[in-house]
C-alpha cells in the first residue's frame, strides 16, 4: 500500500522513536509499516542525530522536467527550423533566454522525442571504411579472385578463379 508524504514522515519519525529507544531496526520498521532496509534505516537514524526533526523531511533529488512550456517550444521550434545546430548552442541560447542550466544529454533526449537529430540521415562511409573498402578490393586482386555478383543483390563476393 502507498503512502502519502505525510503518512511517509509520520513513518519516519516512529522508526527513528523505536530505534532511539533501543529496538532493532527490523523491529522499528515494522512497527512503523515501512519498506526499508537497514542501510536505510541506520542511515536515517545517524541523520536524525546529527540534524534533528530536519533529516525527516523528504529532500529527495527529483524534480520536474525543467523544459516545459515555453522553454520547451522553444527548443522544438528551434530544432525543426535548424536540426544541424549543436546542442551546445541550443545549451547557450535556453541559459540566455530563460535562466535554464540544462544538460547536452536531456536537451539531446528531448530531440530525439521529437525525432529532431542534429545528426546527417545517411553519412558517407568514413575514412578508415573507405581504406578498408579499398585494401579489400587491392588484396582480391592480387590473389586471383574475381567479383561475382551475388543473385539476392548487389553486393560482390569473392570466388577463386
């Protein structure tokens, strides 16, 4: 069953009464009603100690999506009209224009939600593919083969003569 935040630090605050009194940490969670592990719950507790009623409260990292609205049409505007720019540059003008500090990697996720990519559909082979390409062609030269086309396509392979 889930809790609410308030029925969650109600919990919190009885597993650290039980394990201020002196019971186990196995004994403290079930009479709290809660899912935790004892990691957890020693941790919890060394907070408790340190910083009081504080270290209940639920300061988790989480937080909302930080491109929403206007920031976020913004961003798809602006990817649909120049899909080359760098997200770097995307980066600059979403910190100029609304005081957002956001990452390459979540602003290249939401391109790619948007199935916006600032990457060529189809890349000519590179250099290293087109040496491989060429050596391949020289070596099935110089052993006697020939390029036979195959009969699903056309692509060569190679027979001995």
């Amino acid at each position: 069953m889930q809790m609410d935040k308030e029925q969650y630090g109600k919990a919190k605050a009885c597993l650290v009464s039980c394990m201020q009194e002196g019971d186990s940490w196995q004994v403290a969670k079930a009479v709290a009603g809660l899912q935790i592990s004892q990691s957890s719950a020693y941790r919890l507790w060394r907070a408790f100690r340190q910083c009081g009623e504080v270290a209940l409260s639920d300061r988790r990292h989480g937080h909302p999506s930080k491109l929403r609205g206007a920031a976020r049409a913004f961003l798809e505007e602006r990817c649909r009209q120049a899909p080359q720019t760098p997200s770097s540059t995307i980066q600059m003008e979403l910190r100029e224009r609304f005081d957002l500090c956001v990452s390459i990697s979540q602003i290249n996720r939401v391109r790619a939600a948007f199935g916006v990519s600032n990457h060529a559909k189809c890349p000519e082979p590179g250099k290293k593919r087109r040496e491989r390409e060429a050596l391949s062609l020289c070596l099935a030269g110089k052993m006697g083969t020939k390029n036979v086309m195959t009969p699903y396509g056309d692509r060569p392979y190679h027979t001995r003569l």
